[in-house]
C-alpha cells in the first residue's frame, strides 16, 4: 500500500478537488491572473489584489494547494508578493520541506547556497519528490526579498511509520517529533478522513486508525512549529503553504494553531468548483489548470544498487537512452559532467533540461565474465 501512496500525496487532494506556463522570476511568476475567480461565502471578488486587501489584517494566512498545479503555487506567489507589500514582516512557511532542513533554507535565503546545493541538502527530492519548478516562484522571491522561509514538516520517515503502525510504534527517539497533546476529539475531522481513505482502501484491521494518527500526528506537529515560531517572533506574519487537506474547515493545522496561540487568520483554499466547499475556507480560488513546460527524459527506469551506485533497471523501447545506447544493467555514472550516485543526483542533473537538449551521459558497463567499459554517451533527451 506504500503507506496508502504516501499518505495520499502529502494530504494534497486528499479532501478537496484538484483546484505558469514558461520559467519566469519570482517577482513576473507572481503577478495576478485575471482570470482567477476569488469567493467567500457567495461574494465574488475581483482578483487576487482584493483578496489580498482583505487578508491585510490577518497575522496567518493558510493558502491551501493541491500539491501538482502549477497555476495554484503562482497564485500563492501573488499573493504573497502582496502580503510582503502590505508588511514586510513576513515569513512564508513550507509544509515541503522538512524541520531538520531549517539551516540549509536559511543559508539558501542568506545567499550562501545556491539553489541546487539547498536542494540537495534539503533531499528535496527524496522527502518530497515533485518536480522543483513548481515552488520555484515562490523560493526564488523568497530569496530576492530576503523573506524568511520554515520548514514546516515532520520527516516523512516518521509520518510513515506511524501510518503504517500506529503512534505506539515510535521510538523515543522518534517520539520526539510527536507533540505531548494531539486532539482527537473532532468527529468531522475523522469522518473525512474516513471518507477518504475508504475511497483507496477498505475500512480494515485497524489500518484506519494508523492513518488516522499519522493524520493527527503530521496536522498536530505541524502546527505546533507553526505555533512556537509565532511566539518566539512576535512581530512577525505567517503566510502557511500546505496541501487543502491541511487547513480544510480548520479542522487540521489551522485549529490546533489556535489552540496553542490565538491569531487573527483566514484559511484560503484553491479549488476546482465552488460547490460544497463554501464552507470549508474563508476564501476559495479558482484558476485555470497551467502546466509547467514539459522536462527533458531519458526514458529509463532506475534503482538503487547497494554500495554500486544507480542501475539501469530497464529502457523504454525508442525512448531517448535507447537511441543513445544506454542499456538495462548499465550502472549511471554522471550526467552532464554531474556525479550520479542517487536517484536525487538525477533529478538535480535534470532539473532545467528540456526535450531537444543534448546531455553526456557516463556509463559503466560489464560484468558477467565481460570486460569493464566506460561508456561516453549523447542523449537528445525527449519529453516522455
């Protein structure tokens, strides 16, 4: 079950529906679409400008996301442009990135890493996993502006453990990412979730209440980092980014932020259609599905050997490694003139490449009784 396909994405779209476009600065990536519909509670308004007038008095603004749209981070983008223009004194808060990624955010908005050693710091790619460009925006003006950025997460080591056994699972060592208090009392809370989860697996054997605590444990300890960073920076905003799931209804982070230390907050949440969710934020957003400019592939299915480095598990017939040359059991040894030795080495090699660009792919090969070779290949990588 994967830990029911991690914890369905990050909460993403686990509650609501899945509610730009060419590489830009954060600053033009940022600048609001007319074409985005703003709605509280039957009142429409003009644009992310108004909706950002109105959240002018909140100190934690929840901007909700389903984690693969593109359109919803530009969106969080603007809005945070206009948020920061209001009152500098702002911190944007990143449920992708974990808490032990603190340091290497901060040296990333101080201008001591660049964006591919914080990347690679952080294990974006082995924490999180989707593709980078889709925050980019939002990081980037981070660092342009100088404003603060918070790892928000638990581990996903720790969040999977427990919805795959249960809090009693934890060690004392892990236990330590578990707040000392998690409220398990609201019943509209378990009752979505519930729906949810019947929606991939059968209500079984217990299953559901591990999901249910990771659910608890991953909203509970978010918000109290959440929470502690507030009390220890009085003077400063919140702009909280997380999947829907996290701030619907407020039963998730928002709630038990509250709990901990009242603020003046507004739950924004980015949806698809209005419909029944009226009453599941302040403020509902409405935009235009918009991908990111397809990537560059290679065409192969990979796996980690232990102590060799990454192998080629298979080639897809006529995919752009095929063409090249590469093999199944090739073992992959630089891309572009950067070391591989991880999955996330690869996506960091990949990251800006596009279908049509030519890379050096290194390879080794060999073994089974034939000699070792060291292969220099060109890949025109393709879209896949």
């Amino acid at each position: 079950m994967k830990t029911l396909r991690w914890l369905l994405l990050a909460f993403g779209s686990a509650t609501l529906p899945m509610a730009c476009s060419n590489q830009q600065s954060g600053a033009e990536a940022g600048r609001p679409d007319p074409a985005v519909r703003v709605i509280a509670r039957g009142t429409e308004y003009p644009d992310l400008t108004a909706l950002a007038a109105l959240l002018a008095a909140k100190r934690v603004v929840f901007i909700g996301e389903v984690h693969d749209r593109y359109d919803h981070h530009l969106n969080q983008t603007a809005i945070i442009q206009q948020l920061y223009q209001q009152d500098p004194r702002l911190t944007i808060v990143l449920e992708m990135f974990p808490q032990p990624s603190q340091p290497y955010l901060d040296a990333y908005v101080a201008g001591e890493l660049d964006e591919q050693a914080m990347l690679a710091k952080t294990g974006y790619f082995e924490g999180w996993g989707l593709d980078y460009r889709l925050y980019r925006p939002i990081l980037q003006y981070a660092r342009e502006q100088g404003i603060p950025l918070l790892a928000l997460n638990v581990p996903r080591a720790i969040v999977r453990k427990v919805g795959k056994s249960g809090l009693g699972s934890l060690t004392e060592e892990e236990g330590v990412w578990a707040p000392a208090f998690i409220d398990k009392s609201d019943q509209g809370y378990r009752e979505r979730l519930e729906a949810v989860y019947r929606a991939h697996e059968p209500i079984d054997s217990g299953k559901f209440e591990y999901f249910l605590e990771a659910q608890l444990l991953w909203d509970e300890a978010m918000a109290e980092r959440a929470a502690r960073y507030l009390v220890e920076h009085p003077d400063r905003r919140l702009a909280v980014l997380a999947g829907n799931g996290h701030f619907a209804y407020g039963s998730g982070i928002p709630q038990r932020l509250q709990r901990r230390t009242p603020a003046a907050a507004a739950i924004v949440l980015q949806v698809d259609e209005v419909g029944e969710y009226q009453e599941a934020a302040d403020f509902l957003v409405v935009s235009a599905d918009t991908p990111l400019k397809p990537a560059g592939r290679l065409g192969v299915e990979m796996e980690e050997a232990r102590g060799s480095g990454l192998r080629i598990k298979s080639v897809m017939p006529g995919s752009a490694a095929e063409q090249a040359g590469v093999r199944a059991q090739d073992y992959l040894a630089a891309i572009g003139g950067r070391s591989i030795n991880s999955l996330q080495d690869v996506r960091l090699a990949l990251l800006d490449k596009a279908p049509g660009e030519s890379v050096e792919v290194k390879v080794r090969r060999g073994g089974d009784g034939d000699p070792p070779q060291a292969l220099n290949l060109e890949v025109i990588l393709q879209e896949q």
